[in-house]
C-alpha cells in the first residue's frame, strides 16, 4: 500500500464520496448526488484519507465542539480496511473536538465487532426516530 495522506481541507465531491460509499459497502444514498453535496456541506468536521488522488476513506462529523460529537460517516474503501485508517480517521476528529465532547455514533449491524477496538464502548441509552426516506 501507498502512503495514505490526511486532510481536512481537500475538497470531496459528491461523487466521490458516492464511490467511496460504494467500495465501502455502506449503505447510503449513493444515486442522490444533491443529498450527498448536502451531507458534506452541513458537516462540521470532515476528514479525508487519500491515495494520491483517489478518496480511500472519510470521517464526517456534526459537533457542538463543547458537549458532544456525532460521527455520521466513518467509511474506508474495501480495498483500503483493514491497514488502520478508519483508526485514524477517528483519531483526526477526536483531535479536533477536543477533550470536553463525546464521540458518538451509530453502528451498522456489520460493524459492531469494530468499534470497540478503536476505543468506544456499546452504549444501551440511545434512542432513534428514523429516516422516512
């Protein structure tokens, strides 16, 4: 594998997060281009991993920068796990926030052996109203 490089400033289109999405396997609204541009413009954080100039994973938060901190994406190209950037990603946001904000986050059902081994606990005091679409 390449060197990976970190930014929080490199500009990730719709596009490309959709693919990224994609080659991760999440499931997203990978064919609505305008709610993906939506999701990228309205995050407070995003990290962006990058294999020269393809987007191989991405960290993207909502936060008060105060109390807590929502993870809404945490996706690493298939081709991509397992090599430690979804670890750094998460480090990347955690810097960011600060000592004083939760990290939070939802699980998909295929990613909750993952979590704990980069430092979150299972939490049963959450609840959820969810998508209509």
């Amino acid at each position: 594998m390449t060197t990976i490089t970190y930014s929080t400033t490199n500009p990730v289109s719709a596009e490309q997060l959709s693919q990224l999405f994609e080659r991760a396997g999440m499931k997203r609204p990978i064919h609505d281009l305008p709610r993906l541009q939506t999701m990228l413009d309205n995050a407070d954080i995003t990290v962006s991993a990058w294999d020269g100039d393809r987007l191989v994973g991405i960290a993207r938060a909502i936060t008060d920068y105060a109390y807590c901190c929502y993870l809404s994406d945490l996706a690493v190209d298939g081709e991509y796990q397992k090599h430690g950037i979804g670890t750094k990603l998460v480090d990347e946001v955690r810097q960011a926030i600060g000592e004083l904000c939760s990290l939070i986050l939802i699980s998909a059902p295929g990613a909750m052996e993952y979590y704990p081994k980069i430092g979150f606990t299972l939490s049963d005091k959450a609840y959820v109203i969810p998508r209509v679409k």
